[in-house]
C-alpha cells in the first residue's frame, strides 16, 4: 500500500496579461519584496509590468539570484528582508528564483544557522514568509510545489529541501513572457519538465493508471511542442501548452499514490555542483545511461514507455528498450541538448570525486527500490562518457 498527500494551496492565474491581477492577492499594507536574477526582466518589460501592478504597494528589490542559486546570494537577501521588514515576497523569474525565494522566505524565519534547512531537508522548517510568483521560465515546476535545490559554492554542495511551509500563494503563467527566452533556456525547460515526469513515470508497475496515463499525456505533448517552441518561438498555444506541462509535471499530481526515483536528478547535482553544467543538460547526460544500467529493474514499464510514447512494436523486448532508449537520447539532442559527459568537456577523472560527493552528502540508497548504490552511480557514470 502507499501513503500519499496531494494538498497543494497554490492558486494558478494563468493566461495573457495577468500579472495585473496580483494586486488582488497581495495585502494592501504588505511589504513587498521582489525577486529577480539578471536584468532579462529589465529588458522585456516584466518588471516594468509588475510595478505598475503593484502601484501604491511599498517595494524593494532584489536581484542577482543565480540560475543555480547559491547560499551565499540568498543569505545577503535574508538580510535585506530582516532589516527592511518584508512580509510579502514576489519571485519574477524562473525555476531558480523561485526556489531562491523559498529558502529565503524560510530562512528569514527560521532560528539557528539556515544552513541546517539543506542539511535536514527542510524538515526543520516552521515557518515561511508568504510569496508568490511571476514565472517566466516554465521548467521546475518550482512555481507549484514546495521543493527547492539550493547550492552552497564555499563546499560545492547542491541540496534539496521540502517543506508545506514554502508552497506559493499564487503563481502567475502569463505564457507570452516566454517569447523572448533564449533557445538554450528553452531547450533546459523541455528536457528538465520531461525528465521530471520519467523520474515519476518510469519505475515499476503498481496498477496506477491514471498516473501513468497523465505522465504519458505530458510526455507526448512535450516530445511534439518542444521542437515548435524553438521553431516558433512566439507561438502563444505552443508556449502554453509547455507551460502547463511544466507545472503539471512536477506539483504532486501525477507522482501521487505511484513510485518515485529522483536517482538522475541527485547524480545531476552533484554535476552541476562540481562543474557548473546547467541542471537539465546533467540530466540529459545522466538519464539514457542509467536508464540502460537500469533496464532490467525497469523493465515492465520501459516496454510501456516504449510502446506508447515511442510506439516501438518491432523486436525482441531487449530490442524495443534499447530502441526507447536511444529514441530519449534523440529528443533530448533534438531540443539542442548534448548528452555525454565529454560535451561539457568533463573526462573520467571526475567520476570518482562525484561519487564521493555522493556518499558525503548521504545518497547512497537512491531510486524507486533504494538500490542505486554509489558502485552503480559509478557505471552509469562510465557510461555517460
């Protein structure tokens, strides 16, 4: 039997010109904090809009939060929310923002060091101050859950922390503010939105139909926008579409009642921990290895996957998962996305420092049936040469 819960309190405002609805959500008297990465929010015009929403409310600002974001920006903006008394935060970017913002809106709370959060997986968490977001760059699915990854540079770690206290009040999905992303932010959004619904999807069979049955509808509709996104990149229904499998892939629905693995997302941070590669190109790296280390484990529904999202029917069953395999490989090379280790110029000798990392911080059961052993981590990475 599995236990599951999927409460989720965000409030969705989704479509064109909404941001001018966030008024209606944010109280009168708050304080607002508004944050941001670089000046790309600058340049469109975002920024501009949100202020204009927000016309009469008492604003700060703070930018420069990374696309991974580090600890060590974060901690400057609990500072900033401290001594300006905030007590209402707006995120106005992407996945990154949006999980800065969850540690800072818990860490500006939270008694003791806020490093302890990462380090218990935010199960220390009491209390968050309330946020919502402007999103800009559908990937994470940040904007509809309550996880986040936060990197601390002075130790090259990279950790996730979960908390009820850190889901957003409201998220706006305004589809026309993607227009202007560049190709690779759209690509690192497909794939990081598609490997998110395999990490859910791609285990063992538990009779979880529906499940499976709304991960494969994410999927296909990935695999057939994805390339449009960057053929037309000011197609609204496109960009909407992708959007919405986004947020969907990745707020509790289709992960709820059915096995998770997350072994490709953990190995892919300590990737991005150690050499900077953008979080979705570690996972196009990390994903068609150990789904091939894997294959035996994973073998009743790789058959599934291969028959419904790739319609493979020829061959022997060993066939018809290879052939799935490297028909994932493809796509994640189709969206502009390199798949091995040696594209981002890392060789062999990194292999045994990531393992370690690994075993530092405690991943050393990882996947559906905690068999991924710090050994097998090592293979696959091998493999991703």
């Amino acid at each position: 039997m599995l236990d599951f819960n999927v409460y989720n309190p965000t409030k969705i405002i989704f479509g064109k010109g909404r941001i001018a609805d966030i008024s209606k959500e944010i109280p009168k008297d708050a304080r607002v904090l508004i944050t941001y990465g670089g000046g790309s929010i600058k340049r469109n015009g975002v920024l501009d809009e949100v202020k204009a929403a927000l016309g009469g409310y008492s604003l700060t600002e703070f930018s420069g939060i990374e696309p991974n974001p580090t600890y060590e920006t974060l901690m400057r903006c609990v500072e900033l929310v401290k001594s300006e008394r905030i007590d209402f935060i707006l995120a106005v970017g992407g996945g990154s923002v949006i999980d800065g913002t969850k540690f800072i809106a818990a860490a500006a709370l939270f008694h003791g060091e806020p490093w302890d959060i990462l380090l218990k997986y935010g199960s220390n968490i009491r209390q968050a101050i309330p946020f919502g977001t402007v999103l800009t760059l559908p990937a994470t699915g940040s904007e509809m859950n309550n996880g986040a990854v936060i990197t601390r540079q002075s130790v090259q770690a990279k950790l996730p922390f979960f908390s009820p206290s850190v889901f957003p009040r409201f998220s706006v999905l305004d589809p026309e503010k993607t227009y202007t992303l560049p190709v690779r932010q759209i690509s690192n959004g497909v794939v990081d939105t598609f490997v998110h619904i395999i990490e859910q999807y791609l285990t063992y069979p538990v009779d979880g139909k529906v499940q499976d049955r709304l991960a494969e509808g994410l999927l296909l509709t990935l695999i057939e926008e994805g390339p449009r996104a960057l053929a037309e990149p000011e197609n609204y229904a496109v960009r909407a579409n992708l959007m919405w499998c986004a947020t969907l892939g990745l707020n509790g629905l289709i992960g709820a009642g059915v096995p998770q693995d997350w072994a490709t997302h953990m190995v892919g941070h300590e990737i991005t921990a150690m050499h900077g590669v953008d979080h979705a190109q570690t996972l196009a790296i990390v994903l068609p290895s150990m789904l091939t280390v894997r294959k035996q484990e994973k073998r009743e529904k790789l058959l599934q996957y291969a028959e419904r999202i790739w319609k493979i029917r020829e061959g022997n069953d060993d066939q018809k998962i290879d052939a799935a395999i490297d028909k994932t490989r493809l796509f994640f090379e189709t969206m502009k996305i390199k798949t091995r280790l040696s594209d981002y110029g890392i060789t062999a000798h990194s292999i045994p420092v990531l393992v370690s990392r690994l075993e530092q911080h405690g991943m050393v059961k990882l996947g559906e049936r905690q068999n991924v052993t710090p050994e097998l981590v090592r293979t696959v990475l091998e493999l991703s040469i």
